[in-house]
C-alpha cells in the first residue's frame, strides 16, 4: 500500500535512509573479511537480472537464480517497520507469498545508479482479491514505489523496500453463528472491560461470538449435563459461545481484558436504548443474563437493533483485519449480506453509495445515513449496502478492524 505515496518524496526518503543506514551498517556491521570497494558504479544490469529472479520465486519456481544474486551477508530492510531479515528468511517469505498469491509480480519501471546503489522504482501486479468473513476485499490499485539496492561485488547486499501490498485479514472460521428466519432477531453487540482480578460471570440466553480485544482471559463454560471446558484466549482471538450455558470469564495475564460479545436473540425487547455501563440486562427469555456482584466490570453497548424480515435464515460470522494508517480498502458484499464494523481504536470513515450506515454507540444516539459515516472505538456501524463498502483509516496509525457478516439465505 506504500504505492500512494508520492514517488518523489519516497525517493529522497529512501535516499536518506540510505545514507544514514549506510554509514551505520559500515561503523558497526560490517565483516572483517570484506574488502568491497564503496563507491564502485553499480550495474543496472544486476536490477534487472534481480528482478527477474525474485518474480520466478514469485511464479512458483526455485530459489537458486535469485539467491546467486545476494551476496553472503544480504539483509533485506523493510521501510516504516524497520524489520530486517537474512538471506534465508528473505527467500523463504518469497515463497510463502507465492503459495498464498500466485499472481503477484514486481514489475521494474526504471531503474537509477548512486554510486554503489541502485534505485528502482517498481510497482506490484497481479494481487488477488482477499477474503475476511465471506466478504471480497478488492486490492488496491498500485501506483508504484521505490526499492534501494546496493550493490557489492555484483551482488546484492542490501535491499530497503516498502514491502509488498498486502492486507493482514484474518476469518473466524469457528466463531459462526444460524439463525431461523422463522422469527425476528436483535443483534447485540456489548464492549465488556474486566479488570485483572476481576471475573465476568453470565447465563447465556442465545448463541453468541466472542472476540478478544486485549490481553489474555481464561472463559470457563459449563452446559447443563456435562463438566466445565475452559479454553485460554490471547488478543485477535474469537470463538462462539453456546446458548443455554453458563460462562465465567477471567484475566489469565495479569493485564485488564476488553472484550466484545455479539449475539443474536429472538424476541427482541421492546427498548432498544440499553443503557451504556450497565452491569446487567433485563431478564428476557433469550437474552443473556449477566451477574450483578461482578464488581469493577464496566459495558457498553455498541450496537442493538431489530432483525424483523422473516423468511430469511441467516449466518453470521466474524473476521478481522488491520487497516493500515492512512488507507483504504474496498468491500465487496454478497447480495443481501449485513455487516457490523467495529474498530478498536482511533477512526475510520465509512461509505456505501448504494445502501444505509446506521452508527449506535454507548451514548445510545442512533444516526442513520444514506451517504456515509466516520466511527471511532466507542461506536459501531451497521451497514445495509447494496453494493461496495469502502473503508478508509483517517488516523496516523493502522486501526484493528471487527466485521461482522451476515447473510441471508431463503428459508429452505
């Protein structure tokens, strides 16, 4: 995603780098048997040769091209993170993106000589199309960067780049959930803080998807009839919790837990404006029943709204991605799919030409928009889109994104 850039700016950036990098590598890094002559003019014939190679990695083929290309002590350096890897590692990521998107290629648009140096500008095709909870996420359009080689001997020894384009996505494949179409629903999703020491304790009255935000928890499930599971779960985790059960959820790392419980009970209550920081819910037959004694657990309510169209059984599942700071990513839904989006901190703006945002959040003001919305970690939004769904990250750093997925199928 570097290729919005500008291209000169990142140019110079890297230049800079380059230099300062440079320096530092030759103080403090470099080996005692090397006698390189620094300063000597590159050949932009190595680039090329370079390039190729990388992109037959990239088409499924063997390491051996490329990896005659590096010289003994290469180190591949990755703009913004600051993240190095070896020759080995370097090769092996190669692969790995090659098994994951075998279309993705490097294309050289130039290439420029600074002593020792090489500086190529290049720009990435071929990306796929990604999935995050049964939603098409289409790959941006790449405008191009600029990668920094230098060059040793005829060889590379040192590569900055700003990576390839990809998307860090992840679907809950086990954190699902069906409901009948048989009756109206009300999907409800709470923001619950557990201080460490503290304990979250409640009877489930409908099934529901649990998502760890931060830190480390401990849930202990215990089902009329059988023994007690309990199951450890670490941030960017999620898990369905079942109906009709009683749960017991704990800090297991010494740090406060946050929390985020989706369910989707029938009969839906008659007032829809729960009220933000309450410690227990009304004690309706399908919803869920928290106990009162857990002192220091704080709630939110995110989202809570009605699901009154009968005749349509739905799935709901969740995913996750990261968005990185300052981008945009654009959501393809299926034909009459739903989706909750949540973020965990700082903001996004939201925008489906085609349908309806409905934002809600924990100061229980509902705002309905035809055009678009901006959330931040305290509100959620409950999209009806009709079409395309764009996601853009309006902070300085990249922004943890829930999706929630529902689709709707013709009662059978």
């Amino acid at each position: 995603m570097g290729g919005q850039m500008q291209r000169l700016s990142f140019a110079l950036l890297l230049v800079i780098m380059l230099l300062a990098g440079f320096t530092a590598r030759f103080a403090l890094d470099r080996p005692a048997a090397s006698s390189s002559k620094v300063g000597e003019p590159a050949d932009i014939e190595i680039a090329h040769a370079f390039y190729r190679a990388l992109d037959g990695v990239l088409a499924g083929g063997d390491t051996d091209a490329l990896s005659a290309l590096l010289a003994g002590p290469f180190i591949e350096h990755e703009v913004g993170t600051g993240a190095t890897e070896p020759a080995e590692a370097f090769l092996a990521r190669l692969r790995a993106i090659a098994d994951a998107s075998p279309g993705i290629r490097l294309e050289v648009d130039s290439v420029e000589t600074l002593g020792s140096n090489l500086i190529v500008a290049v720009h990435q095709t071929g990306a796929t199309p990604a999935h995050v909870a049964g939603l098409a996420i289409d790959p941006p359009t790449d405008s191009g960067s600029y990668d920094v080689l230098r060059i040793e001997k005829g060889k590379v020894i040192d590569r900055w780049t700003s990576g390839f384009d990809s998307l860090d996505a992840t679907t809950f494949e086990d954190a699902t959930l069906f409901t009948s179409g048989s009756i109206g629903i009300t999907p409800v999703l709470k923001r619950i803080v557990i201080p460490d020491g503290a304990q979250l304790s409640w009877k489930s009255g409908a099934q529901a998807l649990l998502f760890l935000e931060a830190g480390s928890a401990r849930l202990t499930t215990i089902v009329s009839g059988q023994e007690a599971a309990t199951v450890t779960l670490d941030a960017g985790m999620a898990m369905a919790i079942p109906a009709a059960a009683s749960h017991r959820l704990r800090a297991a790392g010494g740090d406060d837990v946050s929390v985020l419980l989706y369910s989707a009970p029938a009969n839906p209550p008659g007032n829809y404006f729960a009220p933000a920081g309450s410690s227990t819910t009304a004690n309706a037959p399908a919803m869920d029943v928290f106990d009162e004694e857990d002192a220091g657990v704080t709630q939110a309510v995110l989202w809570q709204g009605n699901l009154a169209e009968v005749g349509w059984d739905r799935l709901h599942h969740g995913g996750r991605l990261v968005l990185p700071a300052g981008e945009a990513i654009t959501l393809v839904p299926e034909s009459h799919t739903l989706v909750l989006v949540r973020i965990e901190s700082g903001s996004i703006e939201i925008s489906a030409p085609g349908g309806t945002i409905s934002t809600l959040g924990a100061d229980a003001y509902r705002d309905e928009s035809a055009n678009g919305a901006r959330i931040d970690a305290a509100h959620a939004a409950f999209i009806d889109a009709n079409g395309e769904i764009s996601l853009r990250n309006t902070t300085r750093q990249s922004v943890v994104v829930l999706l929630i997925a529902i689709d709707a199928t013709p009662m059978g």
